[in-house]
C-alpha cells in the first residue's frame, strides 16, 4: 500500500463502501422531431464510458428511421470523454452512410474543447445554442 492508496488527511475513508451507483442518473436524453423531418436529441450530463453507449444506443435508433438531419444538442454536456467523442464520431459516419444531415450544438466549453484538442472539430458541423433553427 503506498500513500496515494490512503485517503488524504481529514478525509474518510470510502474504499470499503458500496460504490455502485446506478448510471442513469448522470446522462439524460430527450427526443423531439420537427415538421421537416428533423430529429433533435439533446443530452444533459456526463458522456462518459458508463453513459456513452446509451447514447449510441439512441443515436443509432434515431438513424434508423431515416430523418432528414439530425441534430445532437449537447449544450447539457458538462462532460464528453474519449467514449463520448466515439460516439460522435461513429454517428457521424452512420449518419453520412444513409446520406443524413448532422449538426452538434455546442455552446460550452465542456463540449468543444475535447473537440479541438482532438482535432475532431473540423469534422462536424457545430453551431450554438443560439443558431438552432
């Protein structure tokens, strides 16, 4: 055991407590299509291993149905790790090989800076919150 294994000073020790907590609570998803076709799915929390498949999951089932674009609001992001831009990515090869539309709003740092430092930026089209419509 070597000191980083022990918990620092004045805090308690939470090693030998029940720590599985469901992941269900840290990502929620929503789903709304427009007039036109359009389908908006907006994520609120944290994109991370636990959650990323969940969100394949619905992104995949979204792509099923063939709508004119599709758009991923992320604005809810506080954070998107590597399993999350994986995500992004992989949708947006699907969504290119059924000839659908993508858009990601990002309007937070949280969001688009995994992006640039990636270098992923330049394959979405990104908007903000703002310029939804």
């Amino acid at each position: 055991m070597t000191s980083s294994d022990l918990p620092a000073e004045g805090q308690r020790d939470v090693s030998g407590e029940d720590t599985d907590a469901p992941f269900d609570d840290v990502i929620t998803l929503s789903t709304s299509t427009d007039a036109d076709g359009t389908v908006t799915v907006t994520v609120v929390g944290e994109v991370d291993t636990f959650t990323a498949p969940v969100l394949r999951s619905s992104l995949d089932n979204q792509l099923e149905s063939q709508p004119t674009e599709l758009v991923i609001d992320l604005c809810g992001v506080q954070f998107l790790g590597s399993a999350g831009l994986a995500v992004l990515v992989e949708t947006q090869k699907a969504a290119r090989a059924r000839d659908v539309g993508l858009r990601l709003v990002a309007s937070t740092r949280a969001v688009t800076r995994p992006l640039e430092v990636t270098g992923l930026i330049d394959l979405f089209t990104i908007v903000d919150g703002s310029t939804t419509s």
